[in-house]
C-alpha cells in the first residue's frame, strides 16, 4: 500500500518505497528521528503499515544519500556526523565553494546573479513562516549554496558537491537548536553583499561561521 498517492496523472504516482523514504527523511530533516537514533524495523513497520522488505528498500535509499547508516547484524541508525566529519565535510565544502564563488564572480562581472539571490530571498520567506518545519529550511538552505555552485557554470563543481548532499543536510540540521531563523536568514543575506565586496574570501568566513557554531556545541 502506497503511503502517498496523486489522485492525477499517472506519472506522478509515488511507489510506497518512495513515500516511506520521503516521510523517513522529512523526520531525520526535522529533527524528530534524532542524529545517531536506532531505527527499529518493527516499530517502524507497525507505524506505517509496510512490509518489511519495502522498510529495508527505503533505509537503503536513504543510506545512499548519507542520511542513514547500516550495520551488519546491527540493523539501520540515522548517520552522525561527527567532529572529525565536520572538518573533513568544512574543507571539502571550501574547496568547492570557493572555487565555484570565484568563477561565478568571474563570469557574472562581479555580481552576484539573480537567480542566488532568489534563492536567498526563498530562504527568507521559510524563515519567515511561524514554525515552519525544519526539513523546509534545510531545503531552502540547500538551494542557496546550490544556486552558487551551479552558477559557476561548472558540471564537474555541481556534480562533485552533489555529492555532498547528505552530510551538508545533517549539518544544518545540527545548526537547529543553535541559529534562530533570523539568524539562517541574515547570515545569507550578508553573505551577497560581502560577496560583491570582498569575493570568495566572504564566502569562506561564511562556511567557517556555520562550522565553528557546530563545533563549540
């Protein structure tokens, strides 16, 4: 049994490994299946009404993008990203970034293009909602450093910080009970400005900022 189906055309069907992915990573997103957390098959099972096999399809889904991590004998838990993975995951982040920055800037006549800071202006309006659900903000987040890369016109960049996507989720998922959405919203909206005024090194103290606030937890 599908756990969401569209009631229209026949292509946006969702099968019911899709749905349970989608609903299990909106919860890891949210906060609600917390970093580290065991995910019991039969409790989880019992709560969406599943089989079991369609259960270990979806974990394996969600392990694939990092979200998930499973241990042999062990059964599934939602993946931690630990201190030394933040590290890693900041310098990695850097690399690309900032080398995305640079020919983004590059190519944009100093500028910042619009379609960043509609992904900015995107991230304000989450922020803005009254409690909105933190997997939103992550998405909104999300497009934002996204829009950056990909405004490098750089397929390699995108394609190698596409990889990226599941710990960079668990990061700011990790940022929730340490930034205030004003803060998410602000600390974007600077960033534009200082990257018009300063390049990439703006953009460095950024991703340095948003580290350090994790690490000092």
């Amino acid at each position: 049994m599908a756990l969401a189906m569209s009631s229209h055309a026949e292509l946006e069907r969702v099968s019911t490994v899709d749905a349970l992915a989608n609903a299990l990573r909106r919860r890891i997103l949210d906060g609600d299946l917390s970093t580290g957390q065991r995910l019991v098959e039969r409790e989880l099972t019992e709560r969406y009404g599943v089989a079991r096999h369609s259960l270990r399809a979806a974990l394996r889904a969600l392990a694939g993008e990092g979200l998930v991590e499973l241990e042999p004998n062990r059964g599934a838990r939602v993946a931690t990203l630990s201190r030394e993975g933040l590290l890693e995951l900041f310098e990695l982040r850097a690399a690309l970034e900032l080398e995305a920055a640079h020919l983004m800037l590059e190519r944009h006549d100093a500028n910042v293009p619009g379609e960043v800071r509609t992904a900015v202006r995107d991230l304000r309006a989450v922020c803005e909602q009254p409690d909105p659900p933190w997997s939103d903000v992550v998405a909104a987040h999300d497009r934002v450093h996204r829009a950056i890369v990909d405004a490098a016109q750089s397929p390699r960049i995108s394609r190698a910080y596409g990889a990226l996507a599941g710990e960079m989720h668990l990061f700011v998922v990790q940022l929730k009970p340490r930034w205030t959405l004003p803060q998410m919203a602000e600390h974007h909206e600077r960033l534009l400005d200082e990257l018009e005024s300063e390049g990439p090194p703006a953009l460095r103290r950024h991703l340095s900022d948003g580290a350090q606030t994790v690490l000092e937890s």
